[in-house]
C-alpha cells in the first residue's frame, strides 16, 4: 500500500485530501506544518508527497528540496493557488513531478495521482530489470509436436487461466522459464508484469531485500526505503527460478507471504497486501530434499499446488526437426545468411542424448550459423561427440526401441499392402516421417 503525505495549511482540505486517498486505497497523512511533516518523512519516507507552495513556517519550495534529499524518489506534487506558475515551474526544476491550481476538483487530483503512481511504479520496475531483457513468450515458442509437448501445451492453457501457485520441475535447459512466461502469458495479468528472480544467485541477504525490499534505516546501508520484487509484481506474476536453492532461513518468510498475501519490507512495521501469482521452478529433486532436512515440507506443500513437469529433450526426439528449423531460421536472420542443415545432421542431432536440453540445441545451432562459410551445414561442422554418439550398441535401450519401432512399421506396412501412405496413416505419422525412419532404422540396424 503506498504512502500519501499532505501538507497544507488549509486543515479541511488537508484532511479531505486523506479521507479521499484512504477511499482510493493508499495510507494517508495530513500535515499543517512543515515541521511536523519534515520529521515524520525523515522517520518513516512516503511514496508521494503533496506540498502547498505556501505555508505558515516554510516556504513550500524549500519543503520540495528537503524532501528531495531525504529520497530522491520521492514524487512531490506541488499545490499553487493561481497566479503562483513562475514558482510552479520553478518547483518542477527543482524535483516537483506536477503541480496542481486551487481550487481542484477531486477527481482531477485522483487522477493525477494515478498518473503518478503508475509512473513511479514504471520507474521502479525499470531499475530492477536494468541489464535484463524480457522478452514475451507467447505459448507459440514451445515449439514441437510430439505427444509430450501437446500435452505439455494442453496443461499451461488450462492451468494459466487460475491463480494457483505453479511448480514447475524440469532438466536444466528444458525450458521451465518458457512455461512460466507462457502461464503468465496466456492468464488474465498479461498485461501486467513477469518479473524473475534466480534464487541461486545471490547469497541469502540480498535475495530477501530483492524479494521484499527495506524501509530507510533497517540495517546500515539502508540509506532509502527500497521496493521489493514481490512488490513490484503486484497484479502481475512473480517467477522464482532454482527454488530449490532458496536459503532454509528465508523459506518460512515467503510461506507466510505464500499463504496470507502479505509481507513487511524489512524493518517496517506495516503489512502489505498485494496481488500476485507465484511460479516456481526447480531442477532438482525437492522431495528428496525434503527428506534430506534442506528444504522445509511446508514450503514444499504449499509450492507444490499445481505441479508441471518440462520433458527432457531425449523425451521428446521428433519435436527436434522443429526446434532445429526454428532456430537455424532465427540465426540465419541475426547473421545475415541463408542457410540449411544436410539431412545426416538431423540424423545426429535426433540421436544425441542432449544433457544440455532445448538449451544446448539452441548454443549449438547458434555456433554453427556463425561459423558457418558455405550454405549448408554438414556433419563435418558437428562436435566429435555428438557423431560418435550416434552408434547405438547392440543390446542398449535404444537399440531395443529401434526395433521395436521396426517390428511397429513393418506391421503397419503388411496391413497396408507395401502402400507406405497407408503405413503412415496407420502410424499416425506423414509420409516423409516414415521414410525418414525407415532410412535411420535401415543405417542403423540393417535392412
């Protein structure tokens, strides 16, 4: 809840001015002199301040300056009566974000106070996100057509549509962040903000002044209140990546906030109430730490509302034809080439184990569309590794499912006749996938 400051000499529009921002939903105090209002902002920082121009002991510009070096982000909306603009634009020199004639109507400084309040918040927003692009993800960016990631698609469009806290689990690289925008993306708060932390990078002091922020004087360095990222995401949705590196003394914190919605900045006394929805992601096994005593079954309950699970890139092989177009499309763009994969890449690729997942697929496609001198990119151009393990052993899972897929399409084949648009019909798959199959299957295993 923001903070309002009124100071002016005129007690009944001053307190009129609290009645009606209390209605609007803000903490409001009025002030009939700038004594009193200097020392309580010096105590406890409001967010927007209102200052008449003049007052009975200060000149109202003076009131302006002490305030700004208190905060510096502090909005001050200075009160004139007419014939005072030369002073009024002096006072906007000078800090003021506006200033506003008597006499008003109410709903002209409502609104200009919305104003204010959305431009403060851009503003707050803006600082924590500086030096990091976010990019909307709209549902479409899952690229694939394999069973798992339909039903992956299947289960973000109906989960996006409600409130509950989402966790999210997964492989490193997978793509759990591309769900979580994509929850956000298809729910009702799309407009408003996806903000993210990493929970792994940062000691454990820092991510509970990132995540709830401070008031002025809470610890040495707290020279000016800070806004937290809960905070911040207010109507929108906050992402918590690597939760399960979440530090064991913070967890009951953000359990309280979990359940109740509310949260004190550290060192203030007032609870704050805000709107947001929680998505959390994690590669590890958070039962297992359970279990181990380093992750605490409450918090892990209380995440664990809506539980999502990304599939490894190994699990989902033939949507690897797609990513590959996809990404090779966007690289040959970046890079200013025209470019294509030889068919035996493809091959490689759909073989690889990829630990890395979707990830190192991307960085991979990305190294050889800039290294890349000719048109297409050919096995030559690959990593030995990934060459090499294209050898399946005699004996291994892989070669067990190869032949099964085999026994599977030389069914399909006699029910059809040797007609391999039947064969494909019957598998559920295009022509062009059968063939393709039939050709690794023969390369690999023999005719």
């Amino acid at each position: 809840m923001l903070t309002i400051y009124i100071l002016d000499d005129e007690k009944i529009l001053a307190n009129s001015l609290k009645l009606a921002f209390e209605d609007a939903g803000f903490n409001a105090k009025s002030f009939y002199l700038a004594e009193d209002f200097l020392k309580a902002a010096a105590l406890s920082e409001p967010d927007i301040a209102l200052i008449d121009l003049k007052l009975p002991d200060m000149n109202g510009i003076d009131v302006l300056k002490a305030v700004k070096e208190l905060n510096r982000d502090i909005e001050v909306i200075m009160i004139t009566a007419h014939g005072d603009i030369n002073t009024a634009i002096t006072a906007i020199k000078s800090g003021a974000y506006d200033f506003i004639n008597k006499p008003f109507e109410l709903d002209e400084m409502l609104h200009l106070i919305s104003k204010c309040v959305a431009e403060k918040k851009s503003k707050q927003e803006i600082e924590h996100l500086r030096n990091k692009a976010y990019k909307t993800t709209g549902i479409g960016k899952l690229i694939g057509n394999s069973p798992k990631i339909k039903e992956l698609l299947k289960t973000i469009k109906l989960v996006a549509e409600h409130d509950s806290t989402v966790l999210i689990t997964g492989e490193s690289g997978s793509g759990k962040e591309l769900v979580a925008k994509a929850l956000h993306n298809e729910s009702l708060r799309k407009n408003e903000k996806f903000i993210d932390i990493n929970c792994s990078s940062m000691p454990e002091h820092l991510l509970e002044t990132e995540l709830f922020g401070y008031e002025k004087g809470a610890f040495t360095d707290a020279k000016h209140r800070k806004t937290g990222l809960i905070e911040l995401a207010d109507k929108g949705t906050l992402f918590l990546d690597e939760i399960g590196d979440m530090p064991l003394a913070l967890q009951p914190k953000l359990l309280r906030f979990l359940e109740n919605k509310t949260f004190r900045r550290i060192g203030g006394k007032e609870e704050i109430k805000v709107d947001v929805r929680i998505v959390a992601a994690t590669n590890k096994n958070l039962k297992q730490l359970v279990e181990e005593g380093k992750f605490r079954s409450d918090f892990y309950y209380r995440l664990n509302i809506i539980p999502i699970e990304v599939p490894p890139l190994r699990h989902r092989i033939q949507d690897i034809p797609y990513l590959c177009e996809y990404f090779l499309d966007t690289y040959s763009k970046k890079f200013g080439k025209s470019l294509k994969f030889d068919k035996e890449v493809i091959d490689i690729f759909i073989h690889y184990k990829w630990p890395g997942n979707v990830r190192e697929l991307k960085n991979i496609i990305e190294r050889l569309a800039l290294l890349a001198t000719d048109e297409c990119i050919t096995k030559d151009m690959l990593p030995s590794e990934m060459i090499e393990s294209k050898q399946v052993e005699v004996g291994s899972l892989d070669f067990k499912l190869l032949n099964y897929e085999k026994q599977l399409i030389e069914k399909a084949l006699e029910e059809s006749g040797g007609i391999k648009q039947k064969a494909a019909e019957i598998l559920g798959i295009s022509r062009h996938s059968l063939k393709r199959r039939i050709a690794k299957i023969n390369e690999i295993l023999g005719s």
